[in-house]
C-alpha cells in the first residue's frame, strides 16, 4: 500500500531522494528510513550493492530494518522469513528442516537506488522507472577542494526549508553576529524562474559572511553571492571570491518524512587554498552553529504552520523567490496534466 503523504504528492515523486549517507549502510546489518511517509529498509546485498525495499515482512509486518543481513539477504526478526534483493520471500523457517519457499511468490515492494557523491539516492515514482539523475552534489571530490557532509533533522516541510536556506533577510536575526548582521543596506537582487529553478543572483560584491570572513576571504576580495533552488527539494549556495580563486559552497538536498519533518544532507564544499587545512577542523562546528539556529527557527515556524496552516502567507518584494519556488512545488504536487509555470526574470532590491 502507498502512504497517503506519497499518493498526494504528484510529480514530486518522479525523483531521486537522498536516504542515507553511503557509509551509514553496510552489509553487517540494515536500516530503517521513511521518505514520503514510506517505511523503507537499506542494506548492501552481493557486490556491495545497496537495495531498497519496503520496510515490512509480508508474514506480521514486522520491520526488516531490526532484522539480519547474511548471504546477500536480508532476514525477519520475527519469524525468519528471509528476502532476497529484488524483495522475493525465499525462505520460511517453520515450512521445513532447513526452511521452505512459499508455494506461491511473494514479493515486497523494491525501490531504484544510486550511489552518487557519497549519498545512497532511492527513486520515489510509483510505477515509473527513474528518467533522469540525481541531483549533482557540487565539488564532493573535486581536486583543490575540501567538503564534508551534514545531516540534519528539521521540524518543518520541504518548501519551507529551501526557503529558508535561500532567505538572506532572515539572517540578520537568526544568524545575527554569527553569519550577518544588519547594516541597512539595499540588496539589488536578480530573481531568474525556469521550468524546473529558481536562481538568485544579489549585485553585492562587498557583502561579508561574519567572522568567517577572514578565513574565505582574507584579501577581501569582491564577491558573488549566488543562491540557486533546483525542484523538487535542493538548494546550493555559492559564495565566489575574485575570480573563483577561493569559494564557499551550501549545497542542501531535503528527504521529507512526513508533511511536517525532513532530513536535510547538506554538503559544505570549499576551496580556500592552504588555508583549506585549516578549515576542515574550523569550519563543521561554525557550520553546525549555523544550522542549528536555522533547526531552532524552522521549528517555530513549524508550531505555526501546523495551528494556522501555510494558505495566509504574506509576501512582499522581499519574497519573491519565495513565490517562485512555491509555484513550482505547488504545480508539481497538483499532478496536473498542465505546464509548469512560465519562465521569467525580475529585479527587486529589499534591506539587510
């Protein structure tokens, strides 16, 4: 059976979603995750290679996830019945001495899966078969680079959270004195909305990024700061320093769980030199620190969206990426046999 939450989620389904980090499932045993409400078990099986299937023993509904991994199965806590990796029932143990197959076949539910850029991706269409890739995580091993991966849990939906990772009004409240403090400037900002983006571009060469910033930037050289929405669920944000001699890269891919809880995996990328020794052991707790309090603010926006719910928004200039980004999730998730909202650019400045 279908959960509801990925019945009524339209287009939405028809894409890679990330489900564990690639060193989070192993052959010694498996694990549990839930993307789009579905219940989903991960292990390696022969070759090493990860299988996604329904996170139920057809026998009493036991999880497989509390389960065992041996000889490229995976076997029922319960009552042993073993699964092998396209999700066919091989082995009942109290059928026989040494266990019998069902006399008829009996099969779970087996979802796509990818390996890519250090994450284990699981394809969510029902009943189609996946026709594109996986979300390119920028710079995950790129030479000259350094990068290390998040995971974070996050009381809020999907749309939500890429708002929130591409808002720059927001930081001077919730990220005051640790990454943005208000200077009342205005933000010349360039919104661009394709079939499946939404691209941000700020005219704000001389913008800082808090503390960090004699670390990124000790030359003080000009800046682009970019932010970029890829549908359904992934924003990166680039910091450009000089002529991309040094850069700092936010690339955040969200997995919803429920209508209400997502986990995020978010790939800090950076290219800052020599300077990228020091970085590696500076840089994860100042990135933590950071989003945590974005942890702290989603969760309040959370309580409120669940009491008024998310129909009496009120936008200005300010949002208009915001608007973007809604009408492409919303135009997905609707299913309509129609086409996604028109291509278009504008120009608005706001206040930091």
């Amino acid at each position: 059976m279908v959960s509801k939450m990925r019945q009524a989620s339209g287009r939405l389904t028809e894409y890679w979603y990330a489900a564990a980090l690639s060193e989070e499932v192993s052959t010694k045993g498996p694990v549990g995750r839930v993307v789009l409400g579905e219940m989903i078990v991960l292990w390696r099986a022969a070759g090493r290679q990860v299988v996604a299937m329904r996170d139920r023993c057809l026998h009493r509904n036991a999880l497989l996830s509390e389960g065992d991994v041996f000889d490229g199965c995976i076997g029922c806590p319960y009552h042993g019945w073993t699964y092998d990796s396209g999700g066919r029932c091989i082995n009942i143990p109290s059928e026989g001495a040494n266990g019998e197959a069902p006399a008829e076949e009996r099969r779970l539910e087996t979802y796509p899966t990818l390996e890519r850029d250090g994450l284990v991706w699981v394809w969510m269409g029902i009943g189609t078969e996946p026709d594109k890739a996986p979300f390119a995580m920028p710079h995950h091993a790129s030479p000259g680079w350094g990068a290390y991966y998040m995971k974070t849990r996050f009381q809020n939906g999907v749309t939500n959270l890429v708002e929130n990772f591409m808002d720059v009004p927001h930081t001077v409240f919730v990220h005051k004195g640790w990454f943005r403090s208000r200077s009342r400037k205005r933000v010349p900002t360039t919104v661009e909305r394709t079939d499946h983006s939404v691209l941000v571009t700020y005219d704000q060469p001389r913008d800082s990024i808090g503390f960090t910033e004699k670390l990124l930037n000790p030359k003080g050289l000009p800046m682009l700061h970019t932010d970029k929405f890829y549908m359904p669920n992934t924003t990166r944000v680039d910091y450009v320093f000089g002529d991309e001699a040094r850069a700092f890269v936010i690339t955040s891919t969200c997995t919803p769980i429920s209508e209400h809880e997502t986990e995020v995996y978010t790939l800090i990328s950076y290219k800052l030199g020599l300077a990228n020794l020091v970085a590696r052991f500076f840089l994860p707790p100042y990135t933590r620190k950071v989003i945590q309090q974005d942890v702290e603010i989603m969760e309040v926006q959370g309580r409120g969206l669940r009491h008024y719910g998310d129909t009496e928004f009120t936008s200005t200039p300010a949002d208009t990426l915001h608007v973007h980004i809604e009408a492409l999730r919303q135009w997905a998730e609707s299913g309509a046999d129609t086409a996604p909202p028109e291509p278009m650019v504008e120009r608005m400045d706001f206040w930091i």
